[in-house]
C-alpha cells in the first residue's frame, strides 16, 4: 500500500505487477495537541490562522511531501513569516506527536494518520477550503513469491471488514 502518486514515476510503477491498483483509503490534514490541552478551532481558514498564530511552537516535517503542503497552506493563510519563529521541525513522521505530547511543541500539524498517536488528540481536520486528501492504492510487488495471497489480501483491504481499522488509524476507506 503506497501513496497514488507513486505509480506516476515509470521506475517505482516497474515494482508492481502491471495494471489496475485499488484504492485503500485516503488521508487528510489535521491539527494535534497534547491530551487533555484546550483544543483550538480550526474549522475555517480564519480559525486556523488565528489558533497558529496563538501557539508559541508547531511540530512538522517541512522536509517531505506533506511538509511543502504544510508550508503552502501557512503561505495561503498568510502567516508563513510569522511560521518559521514557530516552528519545531522534526527528523521523523512519528517525532512529531511525540513533540507535542512532551510539550515540545503546542500544535502538531501533518496527514492525520501521521498525528494518531499516545499522549496527543486530534484538534481537528484542516477546513475544506484547505484540505488535500493523499491517497493510498495497492498493487501486488513484482517480485512476490505468493501473489495470489497478496492479491487476497488487497481485496481485503478494500472489504468492510478492514474499514474499522482503517478508520481507527485516521485514514478514510475508499
């Protein structure tokens, strides 16, 4: 199960077997803070901007995908100034809500998914009006040495009985 995005590079398209993935489940963006912290709105663009601009610190990855995402929306909100006094960059995806369970941080920001984590709780989603959705397809490896197992497998991944579990890790079933 990979980002979509991946089958547009021929070189990473050539480890699966040819022809059509399945959509998994698909993730957006969202807000943390630490477990039992005030949890600020973030349900429109404006609440957004002002719960950032309240927080001392903010915990991402600015160097990945998601991050240049994260650094587009400061940009459209207009406080990415304001941002890079306030940010704690991260090595790691799973630093992030480590950061802002220890209280490194005030505000975790990423793919939900990401953000699902001991000592943290969701704030919210990103509003509408700024939300992109990553989604996750599956295909069999190339190389599998029990394909029919794998192939199984991804139907189950897109069966209702996986939706629970997929729903619990803060990613949305296709």
């Amino acid at each position: 199960m990979v980002p979509v995005d991946l089958f547009k590079d021929d070189a990473a398209k050539a480890r699966f077997v040819s022809g059509p993935t399945t959509d998994i489940a698909r993730v957006g963006y969202g807000v943390i803070v630490r477990a039992g912290a005030p949890k600020p709105d973030v349900s429109t663009p404006e609440a957004l901007k002002r719960a950032l601009l309240e927080v001392k610190s903010v915990a991402f990855l600015p160097e990945s995908a998601a991050g240049a995402y994260v650094l587009k929306v400061f940009e459209r909100l207009d406080v990415a100034e304001a941002m890079k006094a306030k940010t704690k960059p991260q090595k790691g995806t799973a630093q992030i809500a480590q950061a802002v369970a220890s209280g490194e941080a005030e505000l975790g920001v990423f793919l939900v998914n990401v953000l699902i984590a001991p000592g943290v709780e969701l704030a919210g989603p990103f509003p509408p009006e700024l939300q992109q959705e990553l989604v996750f397809t599956a295909a069999v490896a190339a190389d599998s040495q029990q394909a029919e197992a794998a192939k199984a497998f991804v139907s189950f991944l897109s069966s209702p009985a996986a939706a629970a579990v997929i729903k619990a890790r803060g990613m949305n079933p296709r």
